[in-house]
C-alpha cells in the first residue's frame, strides 16, 4: 500500500482520543509531503539537525515531534518551531529548553520520559526522579515549559507480556504523577506505542502512538 493508505488504515483503526504521529526519521521530504497531502500533520524526528532541514522545506502548519534522546546543546535549533518534546528525562533540560524558549518568545510544550523498560540501551528517569522535578521550586520558575504529559519506550521484544506489563506501568505512573499541580504541569498525554506494539499501548491507555515503519516502510538507516 501507499503511504496514504497506510496512514488512512492506521487512522481509521485508532480510537478517537488517540493522537497518530507519524514517525518521518531518515525518509525524504517527497514522502512527507506524500503523507501530509492525505491529512498527516503531525510528524517525529529524533535528530533535531535532521528535523530543522525539513521544517525549512516543507509546509509551516506541520507539528514537528522531537522523539529521540534530546541533546541539550541542540536545543537551540528546534525551539522556534517545534511542537512537542517527547523524550525530557532531567530537569537541566527542562531548564535549557525553557532558556531557548524565552529567546522566541513562546513556550515549548514537554513530555517527561520515564523509563519502562529493562533494557539499557532505553532512556528515562525513573517515578521518585519526575517526582522530584514536579514537586520542585525550580519547576515553577520554568514559565515557557508546559509538562503536558509523559511518554515511555517499551522493551525490543516478542513477548506481549513484557510490553503489556510496562506500558501498564507507565499508565499507573502518570496516574499516580498527577497529583502535583503547577501552572506549568497539565498532564494531558500519555505516549506510548509504536508500530509493533501501539494496539498494545492503546488497550493500556495510550492517548499517543508513534509509527513509523507501518508508515513509511523499513527506515532508511539509523
């Protein structure tokens, strides 16, 4: 099938409440633009360098997803335009993409990354780490961050019992997060779930999925 109707399949199949980004790392500017003409607006990267190239070429109404392990000293290079940070594990990034917000006068949309899985090769704080940030006075002097939720990476496995059972943990951790209350943490998002595994997700409570290969096919490189 085409890249349309994938994402017309994928689409059709997603609960209302569920959120599709539609994960464009490594593919070319030809293929985006072939999915944002069925209707995709939103799209992830997890190279910002790689992210900001194609926000140049392409259509200015498109959600950019920065995905990937954020790099602190690239901040800079996505914080004009990008709408959502899915993977903030440490509050020094919080305070860096606040700092790069100020400069553009916006505020920057966040997702705490907690980490699920066993493997190491995954990133994420743990719950007592987001507990420390959400319950901190530091947080509340981050005016152009919003916390809108949290995200998490399930382990690289066949076994549907494994991923069950930690995407069922990051659901009862954001469950159990939002009791903190600040003006700059409305918990909304819970993302979770990719091609292989985002129906899982969703029966856990994933409110967003990001696929790429269902998408797009087997990606270019790394």
């Amino acid at each position: 099938m085409s890249i349309a109707q994938n994402i017309h399949t994928i689409k059709n199949s997603l609960p209302s409440h569920v959120d599709l980004i539609a994960v464009s790392k490594t593919k070319p500017v030809a293929d985006i633009l072939e999915a944002y003409n069925s209707g995709q607006i939103a799209f992830g990267e997890n190279k910002i360098q790689e992210m900001a190239e194609k926000y140049e070429l392409l259509p200015k109404d498109i959600e950019w997803h920065m995905i990937g392990h954020l790099q602190t000293n690239k901040i800079k290079y996505m914080a004009s335009f990008v709408h959502l940070i899915h993977g903030v594990d440490s509050l020094k990034k919080l305070k860096e993409i606040n700092k790069h917000a100020i400069k553009h006068n916006r505020t920057i949309n966040c997702l705490l990354q907690l980490k699920i899985a066993s493997e190491d090769t995954k990133f994420g704080m743990s719950i007592d780490e987001a507990e420390s940030i959400l319950n901190s006075e530091e947080l509340k002097n981050l005016e152009h961050i919003k916390i809108t939720g949290f995200m998490g990476m399930a382990s690289f496995t066949d076994n549907r019992h494994i991923v069950k059972n930690e995407f069922k943990s990051l659901k009862t951790a954001a469950e159990l997060l939002k009791k903190y209350t600040s003006f700059n943490f409305k918990p909304t998002i819970l993302s979770m779930g990719m091609s292989g595994d985002y129906k899982i997700a969703i029966e856990e409570g994933s409110t967003m999925v990001r696929v790429g290969s269902a998408i797009f096919g087997i990606r270019n490189y790394a």
